[in-house]
C-alpha cells in the first residue's frame, strides 16, 4: 500500500475514534486528500479534512484538526503530526520510511511511478488528425507531444489506452488535393495545366507528382480527367500518410490505430447512426439541407449534417465517429485532443453524444492553444523562405525532438505559449531538457565510475542516508507514483516536466554537499548507500523520461 493511502486511512481512523470517543460529532462521508505540501518545512504530507468538517460539524476547523490528531494511531513511519494554520493536518514521516523507498524503487526498475489507478480502464485518445494533405505544419506539434504524453501517464496509471490518430481521407480537403496533383502531374507530363483556383501550392505535391509519375510512366495522363483524379487519390493519400507517419516518429509518437474516415462510409455505419438520430428526432430537413436538431438539447443553433449538394459536413461523420468509438468499440473514455479553433465544435459534439445515448461525460475534449515562437528576442514569423521554420520536421531537425516534446509538455493545453528557439538550443543548465537529461547522465557516470573501482554497493546499508539532503532527495523521488496518479487523473502532462526538473535541483543539491564515492577505504559503508540512492534518483528521472517521450542518456 502506498504511503498516501496508509495516511488517508490513519486520518480516517483518527477521525472515527475521535467521534467514537465524543470528541467529534458525526459528519457523514467526506473525502481525505493527502497532498504534499511545497514548504518541506510543513512536513511531508497534508490533509485539509478539518476545513471540509469544519460546516457541517459547526466547529473551528483547528479544534477538528487537534482532535484528529489527538487520536492519530501509532503508526512507525510517521515521526510527528500536528496542527497547522486555520485548520489543517501536517503529517511528518520517519527517516526509516524514506530510507526504505530507496530499496522499493531499486527493485521497481523501471516500473517505478506505475500505479493501479486507472485499472481497467478502456480510454481512447485521439489527437492531430489533420487532413492527410501534407506534412505536418508546426502548428500541430503541440497538440501531438500533449496527446502522447497524455497516453503515456495514462497507461502508467493502469488503463488500457489506444492512440488513435482520425485520417479526413473522405472530405473536401483531399478533393482540393487531389486536384491540385492532377495538375502538377499533368504538368510532369509535359502539359501546361493550371493549378485549380482553390489548391496546395507547395512544391511537396509537385515533388510527389513526379514521382507518381516516374512510377507509372505517364500512363494517368492520357485518362480523362475525373478517372484520373480518382486513379491519383490512393498513390497521393499513401504518400502524404508516410509523410504525417515519419514527422510524427521523429517525435517519438507512434499510433495504435490509424482509423479511415472513408471506413465509416464503406461499412455502412454513416447511414445506420444517421438513421438512428433521425428516428429518434434529432434529424430535420431544412432549406433542402438535413440538420441535427441541436437546440432539442440546450444548444444556441442547429447544425447542418447534410448540405443541400448533398455531401456531408465534418460534423456528419465526427458525429458518427464518435458512435463507432463508443456504441462498437465500448471506449469508457474517448479523449479528444484538438486545436483551440475547435473551440465552437465542443458543446454541439457533447450534444450529439447524449443524442445517441451516451454520457456526454465519458467524452473529454482538450483544446491546445497557439503557439508562437520566438529567436533573438524577437517574434518569429512562418514564411515559406529557406531556414525558417514552417514544418514539424523543421523544428525537429533545429532543436531536436527532445526540446519539442518537453517545452510542449512543460504547461497546460488551455495556457497560450511562446516557445524560445534559443533557449531550446542551449546545451546548458539554462535549457531544462539538458538539466534533467544532464543529471540522468551524471547519475549512469557516477555507477559507471564506482563498477570500475570494483565497489559493489548491492549490500550498502540505506538506514545510513541521514543527510538531510539525501533525505530530501528521497522525499522527491518517491513522489513519483502520486505524480502520476494526480496528472493522469488531472489530464495534465505537463505536470511530470516540473516534477522532473524538481527531481533534477533536488539532486544537485544532493551532489554538491554529499559526495558519494570517497577516496576513504572508511567512508565506503557510507559510499554503498549513496550509490544505491544514486540509483534510486536515475530510476526516477529515466522514468520521467520515458513518460515524457524522451531519450534517456547515458552520457552528454
């Protein structure tokens, strides 16, 4: 049991006794958190339980707090408990507690920091599925790295997760460019064809043009047009999906799924979940368009779902998506991670989930804000001219994928940011991606240097880590499963960039007062269990690593 839980049951007991004994009315059932407060100096967990009673009990929450504390159960890891402030609870735990974590997290490897939280838990996490006409802009790398990282706390917390990525391969947009490919290909062939009025001038479509067009000798060219444009739509999708695949595994994000827009279409499912809606009322024909009668559930407007040209609108088949995820694949929770100018598309899609009949509840949409860049002080603007940055591929091959995912990962989705390009590009401790990687290769160099001297540290005796800098470590590192817990449960990534970078300080401070391997034949009792807190603390931020999607150096 986590030492977390240990304490929410201990305050729990305390609490019972407490009324048992007369000391404390009854309540009725309120929460215990236990949370880890940022001033060491107000011990090493808290509750605010008192303050919750504090109404319904119609007591100060200070005398709440001391009665609590008064029939706290004797427990051999907590060293003190006390009263704090207005009212709340703060729980001191015994070195030996901290001293045993390090032994715990050597034999977690690296299952360190995975809990049960979100056991069985089937969740589906969608993100970028931008129209499969191009390579990545960087303006998706955002919405990318949060959706990955996402995923990765997720399974960490236990669930059973599916990175999904949607393929648009059935709206308007591949039309435009298919025609536009049609034009470049017809171009590569020798003819004086013009670009469609609406198209895709970048020189990556003429690129695949000719090498479609090397591919079948020319033979597209002689087609009538429509066959044409319907014989380059396989060979134009299937290139630009290699593309979106490699940007993407240059960021360390691989799919599970790759589901196909077209495939709701081809199976019938577009019809039947239409069918449904309509049957149930939620379907009406107006100036000759068929609507989804949103405001039947409290929105401001209805939506179009079929135009009057008869094709569908990308609610149509977002809608009937969402019915494939849920009513087929039985998802407890589907994740959508979109760009902020999504933003009007939130409510009326929580509509059309209870229009079919699920709770709009088990759908959660995160919407990432604008990113906007900066080099030399100065804002950066895209343009399509050499050396300036306009593809994820870009920004990799400039500041590296490691930089991209943490400085993505470093705040919330909802906060708008501004990426330095400078700062990204330091090799030093100013640039958190090298702090953090940097203290996880000057940890693997420590090791490496003690199994050279010959020092084996598997016996090193933990209960001699007395420093209070190396308690401090500890208290840091083992905080990790709670990390995970509260951002998975949160869904907020970004709070494993800053607990990494407090593991990383924490360390430092470590190193610098505390020197593990000693030159002293009588220090090396001492040496052996600061290697195996060395241990501990490399465990901890390689873990960090690997959720962030990270490479995890062994030397720099």
């Amino acid at each position: 049991m986590r030492i977390t839980d240990q304490l929410r049951d201990a305050v729990a007991e305390a609490l019972a006794a407490a009324q048992a004994q007369g000391e404390l009315p009854s309540a009725g059932a309120s929460e215990i958190t236990i949370d880890q407060p940022r001033d060491q100096g107000h011990g090493d967990f808290a509750t605010s339980l008192p303050l919750k009673l504090a109404r319904t009990m119609k007591m100060a929450p200070a005398v709440i707090a001391a009665a609590i504390v008064e029939a706290f159960p004797d427990n051999a890891d907590v060293k003190k408990v006390e009263v704090a402030g207005p009212g709340f609870i703060n729980i001191t735990l015994a070195d030996a507690w901290f001293q045993s974590q390090v032994e715990a997290i050597r034999a977690a490897g690296s299952e360190f920091g995975n809990t049960d939280s979100k056991a069985g838990q089937k969740i589906q996490l969608e993100f970028v599925s931008v129209n499969p006409t191009g390579p990545l802009h960087v303006g998706h790398a955002r919405g990318a790295v949060i959706g990955s990282g996402l995923a990765n706390l997720l399974e960490a917390a236990g669930a059973d997760v599916t990175r999904e990525y949607y393929v648009n391969d059935a709206g308007n947009q591949m039309r435009v460019y298919t025609e536009t490919l049609y034009s470049r290909y017809m171009q590569a062939a020798g003819y004086a064809v013009p670009l469609p009025e609406t198209s895709y001038p970048g020189e990556y479509v003429a690129e695949q043009a000719q090498q479609i067009f090397e591919d079948d000798g020319g033979a597209l060219a002689d087609l009538p047009k429509e066959e044409a444009i319907a014989a380059l739509y396989k060979p134009g999708l299937e290139r630009n999906l290699a593309l979106i695949k490699t940007d993407l595994e240059d960021l360390n994000i691989i799919y599970d799924v790759w589901f196909s827009e077209q495939s709701l279409f081809d199976s019938g499912r577009f019809d039947t979940t239409m069918k449904e809606l309509e049957d149930d009322g939620f379907i009406v024909d107006r100036d000759g368009a068929r609507w989804f009668a949103s405001t039947q559930l409290g929105e401001d407007k209805d939506n179009v779902v079929i135009r009057s040209s008869g094709g569908h609108t990308y609610f149509a088949s977002d809608i009937v998506y969402h019915a494939e995820k849920f009513k087929e694949r039985n998802f407890d929770q589907v994740i959508d991670v979109w760009g902020a100018d999504h933003h009007g598309h939130v409510a009326r899609m929580k509509a059309a989930a209870k229009a079919l009949g699920i709770d709009p509840d088990k759908l959660t949409i995160i919407l990432n804000q604008l990113v906007s860049f900066k080099e030399d002080g100065e804002s950066l603007r895209f343009s399509k001219r050499k050396n300036v940055i306009v593809t994820v591929r870009d920004l990799v091959e400039d500041v590296g994928a490691d930089a991209v995912r943490y400085t993505f990962l470093s705040r919330g989705a909802e906060s708008q940011m501004e990426f330095d390009l400078d700062l990204a590009r330091k090799q030093s401790p100013e640039n958190p991606v090298y702090y953090i990687q940097y203290a996880h290769a000057r940890l693997s160099g420590i090791l490496r240097n003690a199994v050279e001297k010959g020092i084996d540290w598997a016996d090193g005796d933990v209960s001699l880590l007395t420093h209070d800098l190396e308690i401090a470590l500890i208290r840091q590192i083992t905080a990790l499963p709670d990390v995970v817990d509260r951002a998975a449960d949160r869904l907020e990534p970004q709070q494993v960039p800053h607990y990494a970078t407090e593991v990383a300080r924490a360390l430092q401070r470590f190193y610098d007062a505390c020197r593990v391997i000693s030159e002293n034949e009588d220090d090396l009792p001492v040496s052996k269990a600061r290697l195996k807190l060395v241990e501990a603390a490399q465990i901890a931020i390689a873990r960090c690593l690997s959720l962030m999607g990270m490479n995890v150096p062994e030397r720099m």
